[in-house]
C-alpha cells in the first residue's frame, strides 16, 4: 500500500498536476479502496477465499511437493535458499514447510513434533 500511494503522490508532484490537492485525493482513494476491501473480506469468507490467498504445503514428510512449487510458481533453488535461511539443512529433519499468505516459509520439524 506504501508503494501505491508513494508512486501517486510522486506523479501528482512531479507529472503534469503539480498540486497536492491532487496527491491527497490519489493517495485517499486508495486507501478508501483499501478499507473496503478489507471490510468486504472480513464480513465474507467466501470473497475472502477468491482474494486471499491460503497457505500450500510445499514439502511434506521430508519430500518435496513438485505440483504446489510449480503452482505457486517457485523455483527447486528458491526453495533451498529459503530452507537454508530458515537453518534447514536437510530434507530429512522437515516434517511440513508451509508456504503462508504472506510469502513466508513455515518449516515445522521432525524433532518439534514429537513427543
């Protein structure tokens, strides 16, 4: 959303409108948008469900889920850079890595999960 406003404000400033008023009205109708969005998917699940994305399994019990990474467009050596950067370096010690809404990796381990 920062992005978005900043890139409106910025050619209000410096594009053929060189006035404020016109970045403030830029700037307050995507936020404006924003809200109603928001409200619209929080009041329903099943508009929520078409604009959220949900969270995809993307290794499960140690082995990797080739249709979700090829789905969720991410490349085997992403992945790895991922997993190392989360400390994992073995296929072996994961039980699940959750790909979640906002693009982070879960990894749960074998270790955590039992008793």
């Amino acid at each position: 959303m920062l992005l978005i406003i900043s890139n409106v404000v910025q050619n209000a400033l410096i594009g053929n409108d060189n006035s404020l008023g016109g970045g403030l009205i830029g700037a307050t109708a995507i936020l404006v948008l924003n809200a109603i969005v928001a409200w619209i998917t929080f009041r329903y699940k099943r508009v929520a469900r078409i604009v959220e994305h949900s969270p995809t399994a993307i290794v499960r019990h140690g082995r990797i889920l080739r249709d979700s990474l090829r789905r969720e467009r991410l490349s085997l050596a992403e992945l790895r850079s991922a997993l190392r950067k989360q400390g994992v370096m073995s296929l072996q010690d994961v039980r699940y890595v959750i790909l979640g809404e906002d693009g982070k990796l879960s990894v749960i381990s074998r270790r955590a999960a039992e008793p």
